[in-house]
C-alpha cells in the first residue's frame, strides 16, 4: 500500500470542500482541479487549478504535473467528474498511486438510473419498478400507482430545463414533461413512484477498501422532504440495521470500492427497505461521518490509524445552511410558507445543528464568501 502525502480533487463543489478538510484532518495536502470556481475554491487548505473550459487533453496534461505514481490519489466529487475518469481511466492509472473509485463497469451502472433499477430487479434487491414508454402510457391516468420520470443521466446543467424528478399521475402530465425532456436532450428513467405517506429517507455513507472490509453510517434525510425530490440539506445520524443492511449487500454485490453514498427509501407502514441509487463517489454529508468518528478518506487511503475525531456523546445533526433556509423559507418552495412545519418546528432544528456543510472556524472565508452572495443574490432582487 501506497503512502499517500497528496490528494487531487476533482471538483470544487461541496463535496470538494468537504474531502479538503478531511485531507487537511490527515495531514495529506490536497489539490483541487476544476472548469468552474466553485465553494472549495476559497478553502485556506488547498492549492487551486483553475482550467475553465478545459477539454481531457488540457485536463490531463494539467494533472500529470501534479500527480505522483508513488505517494498521490485521486478522487472525484460529482458524476461528470466521474464520467472523465471513465474516458481517461488508463491515463490516469498510469498517472496516479491510487484512482479512488470503482472500476468502469461500476461507475457506469451507478451513473444511467435505468441500468442501475434493471441491475437491482437481476440481483434481487427491493428498488422502485422501472417501466418502458409504452408500458407507462398504459398506467396512467392512475392516483394509486403514480410514475416518477428522473433524467436517466444526471447532467446538472439541465437543472433548469427539466427537473432532479417529477412525479406524474395523468396522461397529460407524462406528455408535457416527456416533452420537455426531449427539448432539453435528456432521456428520461421512468419507475414506480414511493413518494406516499409514511415514506422516509435515508442516506448511507459507506466506504469499501481494497481487503473488501467497509465503514459505513446511517444518516436520516429530515430535509428537503420526499416529494420535493431534492438533495439533504437538514440531516442526522440514524441507527437502522435494515437501511443499512439493504445498503452494504448493494456495495458487497458490486465489489464496490471507495466511497459511496446509497440512497434508501423506507416505508413505516410496511417496514420495507428500497435502493434508490448508488452515487459511486463522496456524498455532500462526508463532514457527518467525519464527526461521527469514522474517517472514510482515511480508510480507503490505506491509513492504518483512520478513526477520525472522536465521536460526538450529542446527536449529530448536519446542516447546509443556506440550501435549507431557502428551502423552508423562500416564497416558491419554503416549506415554512407552504406550512409543511411552522416556524418554530424549523427554528428549534436549526439551533440544535451541530455540523455544518460550510462553516469551520479553522477556515471559514468559504462561509463568509456564500453568505456575502446569498445577500447579494437577496438585495440584487
């Protein structure tokens, strides 16, 4: 095993600021290699490269000067990342000690949601039905079975042309986003909808090393809510034997390695457990399980003393600030104003927050800077 004293990110999102400031925990220094300037940009614990619109060419040139066969990893933060890394994956073999994440075949069904729920039904795991247009087109109208149509792959640059998901429940509303999604490129995983009462939503962190031994957590998705078909932005460490069960066969049955997030639905009503997706990559919670004593980065890095800090004796409760106070608060979506909870429901929650997806005071200009454009954006209005 390597000794790893570098780590490359690709990515500034997020979850690229998130994997700096473990690597900063590790004592590894850290690089971060993006098209865009993203969050992580303003972090005091890593070099920035800047390559704006970069082809692969350009991108691995710029990385084999910073790369080291002997001591330096590599990691991605978000499925386009992922995507290079599948194009270049011999490149960057040669390039790298260690490419943090599965092999092509892995990425790729975690990628295309269509392959991903085909894989669950051939292996036997609980996952929501996929169906074909035609076979959709005969379900509907129907309020019991609604559809859920997702773009089969994720591209962030369609978030404003069509939607993360959409549940439908008539004819025309299948036709009218079959249509957008054909305006917009995107070719759409259409599945069974579990958005019902009594659904609740679950995030496993979960790290796999090369001896096929694993670390893993459970956190609870208490915001957004399910049917607003969002990513977590209020979030607490949950212990659930079957989430997690569901979630670690998933991982064993891929021969997954590095980190990952399964994302897991589960009915109160009935106590079944359903695989939504595998993100084949760290999840924007990693500073969650970093506080929660278990030091994924550390881990799949070989490191023999990866414990992370010791575990918190409070409840972990993580919070993307400003995600969430626009999701409660403002006028489209709040779920405050729509009266999904009250506003002392989402006060007393969020000052009982105590891991933040930003803040750090050992390096907060990533804080101050989104807060100064989160007023910006306001006054700009």
């Amino acid at each position: 095993m390597a000794e790893f004293d570098r780590i490359v990110v690709l990515g500034s999102s997020l979850t690229a600021l998130a994997l700096v400031r473990a690597a900063k925990a590790l004592r590894i220094a850290s690089v971060l290699v993006d098209t865009r300037r993203g969050i992580a940009f303003d972090s005091r614990h890593t070099i920035p490269i800047y390559c704006p619109g970069a082809n692969d060419e350009f991108l691995l040139q710029q990385l084999e000067g910073v790369a080291s066969k002997e001591s330096t990893a590599l990691i991605a933060d978000s499925d386009g990342w992922l995507r290079f890394i599948v194009r270049c994956r011999p490149a960057l073999e040669s390039m790298f000690a260690s490419v943090l994440h599965p092999g092509p075949r892995a990425i790729e069904l975690c990628l295309d949601k269509s392959l991903f729920l085909d894989w669950c039904m051939d292996n036997g795991f609980a996952a929501p039905r996929r169906y074909g247009l035609e076979a959709a087109t005969n379900l509907l109208p129907s309020q019991e079975c609604p559809l859920l149509l997702r773009p089969e792959i994720t591209r962030h640059e369609l978030a404003k042309s069509v939607p993360k998901a959409i549940e439908v429940r008539s004819r025309a509303e299948l036709d009218r986003w079959l249509e957008q999604f054909a305006a917009a490129g995107a070719t759409p995983s259409i599945a069974q909808s579990l958005l019902r009462p009594g659904i609740r939503q679950y995030s496993v962190g979960l790290a796999r090393d090369r001896r096929r031994r694993i670390r893993s957590m459970v956190a609870e998705k208490l915001r957004s809510f399910p049917e607003q078909c969002a990513g977590g932005t209020y979030v607490i460490l949950s212990a659930q034997d079957d989430v997690l069960s569901l979630a670690t066969r998933a991982i064993e049955a891929l021969d997954y390695f590095g980190i990952a997030e399964v994302e897991i639905l589960r009915d109160d009503s009935t106590g079944e457990c359903f695989l939504i997706e595998i993100n084949a990559r760290p999840w924007v919670q990693l500073g969650l399980a970093q506080k929660g004593g278990l030091d994924f980065l550390g881990f799949v890095l070989g490191r023999a003393d990866a414990q992370g800090v010791p575990a918190s004796s409070r409840p972990l409760r993580w919070l993307n600030f400003e995600a969430d106070v626009y999701g409660c608060l403002s006028r489209d979506i709040g779920a405050v104003r729509r009266g999904r909870m009250t506003l002392n429901d989402y006060l007393r929650s969020f000052f009982a927050a105590n891991t933040f997806a930003v803040w750090d005071p050992a390096d907060p200009k990533p804080f101050l800077r989104s807060m100064w454009k989160m007023v910006w954006n306001k006054v700009g209005r």
